[in-house]
C-alpha cells in the first residue's frame, strides 16, 4: 500500500468512527486525488473535473457505510469514481448524439484504440524500472496532474526531491528509450 493510501484510509476509519476533523481531511485529500484521476481522464473537457470531483465526494460520503476497511481503499474510490466518469459519458453521448454528423464514416480508420494501450503498457513497462524516488513523481505530477505541493504531500516527499524526481526520472525514462539503459 502506498504511503496516500495508507493515510486516506486512516483518516476515513476515524471519520467513520466519529472523528469529524478526520474525516473532514479524508474529504479535503480526497478531493485532490480524484481531481488528477477526472482532470486525466477529461483534457478534452476541462469544464467537467469539479463537477465530477464533487459528483464522487457526495458518493464516497453516501456510500462511505459500504467501505470495508478489510479492502484497498483505492479500489472502493476508484469504483465510485469510474461511475461518476461513465454517468458523465452516458449524459454527453445522448446530447453530442443528437449533433454528431452522420458523413465522416472515415473518422473510424483515423486512429486505433490498441496504439493507446500499447504506449500506457509500455510507459508502466518502463515506470516500473524506475526507482519510487523518481516513479512517484512522475505518476503524480505527469499522468495525474498533480502540482509539486500535492505530490509532496502524496508521497511524503520534500517538493525539491519531487522537482529531482521527476527530472532525473524523465531523463532515465529517455535513456530506456534509446536504449542506453
């Protein structure tokens, strides 16, 4: 488990056990970790990510009963998360539907699915090899979207050893790719 997971679900078990201020920072950290995983998820649609972070906190809130401290708590939020993404999916659909044109039947050539797969395979291939000093800031800062302060406070790391990380974990990330490494 990692170092924000083991923190999150603290802080959720005194929530759920009475502590208000506990559960009151569970919410507050919460919220910046599902902000990177929508703001990830939704560069196309920048104006939905506070939406969708306050659609999945009044979730985890609702639901907060189901969570079984036995279990990650990343799979439970993450869940609760994916819904929300798909529920916002299914909305836009029915509307871009409606004004989507029905002549651009080339557009389904233009790009593959299994090129994406293939370099999110191949970057965790790759993240893998890197020791959790450069890995972690790179996951948080670089795929989810996290600010050095955040991704200091994720990992527990000092922001000048983030700013390191991701620097000497980029230039690594470079030389696997060249062949150098």
């Amino acid at each position: 488990m990692s170092a924000s997971e083991v923190r999150l679900r603290d802080l959720l078990v005194r929530g759920l056990n009475g502590d208000a201020s506990a559960y009151h920072a569970f919410l507050k950290d919460l919220s910046t970790h599902l902000r990177a995983f929508f703001r990830v998820r939704l560069s196309r649609l920048p104006d939905e990510v506070e939406d969708l972070v306050q659609e999945a906190l009044l979730a985890v809130h609702n639901q907060r009963h189901t969570y079984d401290p036995g279990e990650p708590l990343t799979a439970w939020v993450h869940a609760i998360a994916r819904y929300k993404l798909v529920d916002l999916y299914r909305r836009r659909a029915v509307r871009d539907a409606l004004n989507d044109p029905l002549d651009d039947e080339l557009d389904v050539f233009a790009s593959s699915d299994t090129e994406a797969a293939d370099a999110r395979r191949d970057l965790a291939k790759l993240l893998e090899r890197l020791p959790d000093q450069q890995r972690l800031p790179i996951v948080h800062m670089k795929l989810q979207g996290l600010s050095v302060v955040e991704t200091a406070r994720v990992t527990g790391m000092s922001e000048s050893a983030v700013k390191v990380g991701v620097h000497r974990g980029l230039k690594a990330l470079a030389a696997m790719i060249r062949g150098e490494i």
